[in-house]
C-alpha cells in the first residue's frame, strides 16, 4: 500500500509538472525515477540508518522490497495489461552492505561469501528478481544506487563482482539501471582512496 501510495503521488507530481524543491538551486521538475526502498540491514543500533529499514531479517526486508517495488512500479496492473506505463522506475538503495555514518566517505568492510549471500544479498535478490523461488512474482525493480560502502576494498559504485557478476549475472538483471549515491565517484578519491582521479 505504501508503495502504491509513493507511485501514485510521484505520477501525480509529474503529471502536473511540479517542481523539486532545491533550495537555491535552479528548478528541476519531478521526474519518474525514485531511489527506494533502502534494503540494508539493521544489525546494530548504533550504525546506519535504523530507522529507515524494515528491519534485521534479510528475508522480511526482501518480503518488503518486493511490495514497495512492486507497489511503486505498478507492476501488478502493467503485467496484466491494464497499464502501458510503469508508474515510476524504483532503485533499490544502498547497494550493497551500507550501514555505518561516521566515516561513511571511507569504510569498506571486508565481509565472507558466507555473510554476504546470508545476510547482505537475499533482500536485494527478491527486489531485482522478476521471480521469487517458487516461481511467484518478485520485486523486479528497475534500478539500483550504489552505496558508498563496498566489499573487501572494492567500493559498490566501482565493484564489477556486485554491479556485473551479481545483478546482472546471477540476479539476471542487465536491464538495471545503476545510480550512485551523491558524492560516491568523489568518495573513491577522497574518502576510501579506491583511485587515484
């Protein structure tokens, strides 16, 4: 429901032509693109954005990802024909394994396979899939933004193992659209020191 909620208003937005509200920022206008919802895991109190998640079960919050996507999209009523567009275009966000603020431009955690297709990956593979493992409708969002974190010093927005083995490989997704989150080309420089320029 909330999900509808969020694809319904964005339409509306668009459909009226309204602008964003960018402070002294010259105007820009309510596109069809949204980044959301934010899959990451709340494992400890203390890091991240807790009160943005659904919570610590990667399968409740994939459970969640998929109604929201697919609430937002409005995938139901464009697969049955009932519409030609998708309401918007939904990004799973942070992809992948971003949970920590302090020192958020900097951090690469270094996490085992074991960790990573248990705890950080299963949300995000019922959000990208079309399909869930019994073969009923998932997610299927259409875009992702990168997190400023990454895996075992590779940061997301540049780690071919996350973006290209696993989305488009193993979640068989080459249709995603990959965004970044704001400052994280810059972070690769300045923050983690992944490259040079």
């Amino acid at each position: 429901m909330k999900g509808e909620a969020m694809g319904d208003e964005i339409r509306a937005f668009n459909n009226l032509q309204w602008y964003r509200a960018t402070g002294d920022m010259p105007k820009s206008l309510i596109g069809l693109n949204g980044y959301g919802p934010n899959l990451n895991i709340a494992r400890d109190p203390r890091y991240g954005r807790i009160s943005e998640l659904p919570g610590e079960d990667p399968f409740l919050t994939g459970t969640y990802a998929v109604n929201m996507v697919r609430g937002g999209q409005g995938l139901d009523a464009f697969e049955a024909g009932q519409s030609k567009y998708l309401k918007m275009t939904m990004g799973l966000k942070h992809y992948a394994l971003y949970n920590v603020e302090a020192d958020r431009a900097a951090f690469i955690p270094n996490v085992t396979a074991h960790d990573l297709w248990e705890t950080y990956l299963p949300q995000y593979s019922l959000g990208f899939s079309a399909k869930d493992a019994d073969g009923q409708p998932a997610g299927h969002a259409m875009g992702t933004m990168c997190s400023y974190a990454g895996l075992n010093g590779v940061p997301s927005c540049a780690n071919d193992y996350l973006l290209n083995q696993v989305v488009r490989t193993k979640f068989n997704r080459s249709d995603v659209v990959v965004g970044t989150d704001c400052g994280a080309v810059n972070n690769m420089v300045d923050g983690n020191k992944y490259a040079s320029s």
